[in-house]
C-alpha cells in the first residue's frame, strides 16, 4: 500500500516505472478498481486541495520506481508564488479531470451490470 482513504495526504508522487491501482472501499464489493496508473503518471493530488487527506487506496501492483515530493512544502510555495500556484493547479486540474472520467465510466460500467 502507498496510502489509504481517509489518511493525511502531505506528499504526491511522480511514477517511473511500474504500476499502480486506484481503488475504493465499497462494504458489498470490497476494493473497487477505479483506474491503474503507470510510468510517466502523477500519483496524488489530495495534498493541494482541504482537507487535505486521501480519497483512494493507492497500491502497487508490481514493483515501482517513482520519485516522492512533500506537497505541504510545495503548496506553501504556491502560497508565496502565485504564478507557480497557477501552473500547478492547471497540471493537477487536468488529471483530475481524467480520474474523474475513469470513476465516471467505472459507475456506468457498474450501473450496465446491474451493480
């Protein structure tokens, strides 16, 4: 595990090589896979935004190589550079609009099935 719903998000990750699900507890069906992410992938934007704690499961599937940064020192910085902020958001709005797509189509997927 790389961390877990709920837990305090203060680092994000830049994934080299590997791979890496993003999942979600649901009491019927356990673990739900919302995506898988892999090299060249950002991993955690929970840090940049209150309260500032996880909103999925992040596990490896195979071994992973990525490079870690703590957000909390990142977004003071943003704090102090508004240019910077303003660059970040817009990178970090991009994918998550594409995990918000891969949730959206996991729910519909499960919807077709009857789930």
């Amino acid at each position: 595990m790389i961390f877990r719903e709920g837990e305090p998000a203060n680092r994000f990750y830049l994934i080299l090589e590997g791979e890496v699900a993003l999942e979600s507890y649901d009491k019927e069906r356990g673990n739900v896979l919302i995506q898988t992410i892999g090299g060249g992938d950002v991993l955690g934007w929970s840090w940049l935004f209150p309260p500032f704690t996880w909103h999925f499961d992040a596990r490896a599937l195979e071994s992973t190589d990525a490079i870690f940064f703590y957000g909390t020192r990142l977004r003071e910085q943003c704090e102090e550079d508004h240019e910077l902020g303003y660059e970040l958001i817009k990178r970090a709005a991009q994918v998550m609009m594409l995990r918000l797509q891969a949730t959206r189509k996991k729910l519909l997927a499960a919807h077709a099935l009857g789930g």
